[in-house]
C-alpha cells in the first residue's frame, strides 16, 4: 500500500495479503491455529511473531490482520486490534490501561453500556471516575488531577448528538499526562480526524458504518503500535474479545463503500433535518449539520461540515406521541442499531438508555418523546414523505 494514496484508494486495497492463489477477494482463514514446520519453529514463534507469522485465532489471524491494517489507514493511525464487538472494544481501550487507584474523567452523555463500564466494572476495580458535561471545556479543567491516566467520551454523544471539541479536550488531558480515548461511532472514520486532533486511542464499533449493513458484530481500537501491541493486544488475548475471521472479512468488504455510503447517508440526513426543522408536532430537531446546532461551528471545523449519519426527533406528547410516530413509519424499521443502510428508529429512553436514571436521562436530553433516527440508503423524498406522515399520525 502506498502512503501517497488517498483514502478512497486505501479503503479497497489496504492490507491485502493474497495467497499463492492470488484471489482477487481476500480470503476468509477459517481457522483456529497455525501449523509450525518444526519444534523450532513453534518455540521461536512464542518468544516473538514476525511478520505474517500467527499462533492461535485468538491472538491474531491473516484476514483480521488485513481488516486492521486498513481501518488504520482510513484513520491515520499506526496499528489497531479488532474486537468482538464495540463494547469489547471500549473495555479492552480502558481495561488495559487502569488499574486501582487511577483516575478517568468522562463525558457524562454516553451509551449506557459505556456508563456501566466505568462506573460499575472500573468503580468497582478501584478506579475512579468524575462526569462532566463533555461541552464544557471549564468542567474539563477542573475535573482533571496530577493521577489523571485517562479521559474518555464519545465525540458525537447518542442521542443527543452533542459534539465535543476533540482538540481543545485532548489539550487539557495531555497538559497532566493522561491519555485521551474517543468512541468516534456517530463522527464516522469517514469524517473524523480524531487522532490528527489529538486523541491517542479511538474506539469503534465496527457493526455501525463500518459494516453498516446488518450483518455482523465487531469492533476496534487504534492507536499507537507501543499501545496496541503493548498493554491492549496482552489484555485482549487473554480476556478473549478478539474479532472472528468471518466477521472481520465482512468488515474489510464493508470498508471499500463506507465513503461512498457514510457521504450519501449524510447527504440524506441534512436533507431530513432541514425539512422536519420547524414541524409543529416537534418540540425540536437535533441534527449537527444544521446551522442552528450549538456546536455546528465546530462541525464545521472538526468534521469538514459533515453532520453524521444520525439525527434526533424530539416529538410534542412525549412517550405517546414517538410510539404513534415510530408505529407509522412505513419504511424505516424499529431497531437499535445505527449506522446502517437500512433507516432505522429506535426511541431510547424506553431501549438503548432504558436503564438511565430518570433524573440523568432528564439531564442528558434523553426525553419520553425523543426518537433517534439513523439515516439509510433509501431515497430521500421517500423517507421524508413517510417522515412527515408519522408526524401528523403521531398528532392525531
């Protein structure tokens, strides 16, 4: 692979290995071990693996080694390890790296599964965490201490799709030492630059946008080679949350349109938001892309003006009025999966952060009538004709 090629071109080509067939697909290696030509060979391959040199699945394999090689050069970073999942992803990122008596500072507007993660497997490990709002840089400041080993939190937060300055957080993070970890999901490899801006290890869930379209679980975590290879690749090994080979060629097919349909999911979305924007069965209409967003100035500068893939619907009525909308819907489908090329509601209050506290669930955004909406493939004057009618079913 060529280091002057741009992103498109890496996407298709990017880590191939071909065998002595020369298949012009990659190939899946479906298998959980590897044969040694000699008592030697197996003894010097467990001191110390080469190059294309493998042990066991679990600690790597030729088709998950390609789908990492090429998800680091879509993101501008030295090595990644594919997970299971995104969640084995996010643990394995903080696990790795803690242990009791640390401290991690944290945006407060995160998936719930991500909130467990620090506040019952970390907290109950020694580790301490404190939550800020993950806007505002002051709380940043004056969250962090001199045995701050960590910051995390999600640049695009779900549901509420508040954007958070990558940059000016990962300034205040490195200035007492501590590593900064994004869950880059909503802000897409497409569209971010995290790691250019600062942060030090980015976490995916591979299921969205990366495969996006429906088909299997993963995830990963990049970053740097001493990293990854270091402390990460020993906890995962060991821990097992590494990616199946089957489902790590799904997401290398995956990864040779993710531009092609990230840009056209994002196209779609602006074009949702601007004409919902104002509806009079919407309390409002969250969508980075548009202009009235809070943090679009730094959509702008962050994300080349690209909004996402998501955008959230906060209808008049509460609970009744989004399970009329979401019932009405003729063409998106109800699910919690984002990042797809099918639309698909999901109405989190009641599914994805169902769990929340109601005081915190009230403190993030996250109303009874908020339904987040995950842009498809479909046609755009199709999903918003179905779009409007949900809404005046939802006020009937």
């Amino acid at each position: 692979m060529s280091d002057t090629w741009n992103k498109a071109t890496k996407m298709v080509h990017g880590g191939t290995r071909r065998s002595q067939y020369n298949e012009v697909s990659e190939a899946i290696f479906l298998t959980q071990g590897f044969v040694y030509d000699s008592a030697e060979q197996a003894e010097a391959r467990f001191i110390e693996t080469g190059p294309d040199e493998f042990i066991y699945a679990r600690y790597g394999n030729p088709t998950v080694a390609m789908f990492e090689e090429r998800i680091a050069a879509l993101e501008g970073a030295e090595d990644a390890f594919a997970t299971a999942s995104g969640m084995a992803a996010v643990n394995g990122a903080l696990t790795s790296m803690l242990k009791a008596g640390d401290h991690v500072v944290s945006a407060k507007a995160l998936f719930g599964s991500c909130l467990h993660i620090l506040e019952t497997v970390l907290g109950g490990f020694g580790v301490d965490v404190t939550f800020v709002d993950g806007t505002d840089l002051d709380q940043w400041r004056a969250a962090v201490r001199p045995n701050t080993k960590a910051v995390f939190f999600e640049s695009m937060s779900n549901p509420t799709l508040e954007v958070i300055d990558v940059a000016a957080v990962a300034e205040i993070a490195h200035g007492v030492g501590a590593t900064v970890v994004v869950d880059n999901v909503f802000s897409t490899p497409v569209f971010s630059n995290a790691i250019a801006q600062g942060a030090d290890v980015v976490v995916y869930s591979a299921t969205k946008h990366i495969d996006g379209q429906g088909r299997a679980l993963g995830g990963v975590v990049l970053g740097t080679k001493e990293f990854i290879r270091g402390p990460l690749e020993t906890y995962m090994k060991h821990t097992g949350g590494s990616l199946s080979p089957f489902n790590a060629w799904v997401m290398l097919k995956g990864l040779e349109t993710i531009s092609l349909r990230v840009n056209a999911q994002a196209e779609t979305a602006l074009k949702i938001a601007s004409a919902l924007n104002g509806h009079a069965a919407l309390e409002r209409t969250i969508y980075p892309g548009l202009p009235g967003h809070a943090q679009n100035a730094l959509v702008q500068r962050q994300l080349g003006g690209k909004g996402g893939t998501v955008l959230s619907l906060d209808l008049k009525g509460g609970k009744e009025a989004a399970f009329k909308f979401l019932n009405a819907l003729t063409i998106p489908v109800i699910s919690n999966n984002l990042g797809d090329a099918k639309s698909i509601a999901t109405h989190p209050a009641t599914t994805t952060h169902q769990r929340l506290p109601e005081e915190l669930k009230a403190e993030l955004g996250i109303s009874p009538g908020l339904v987040r909406f995950s842009v498809g493939l479909e046609d755009s004057d199709d999903l918003i004709a179905d779009l409007k009618q949900a809404l005046e079913a939802a006020q009937g």
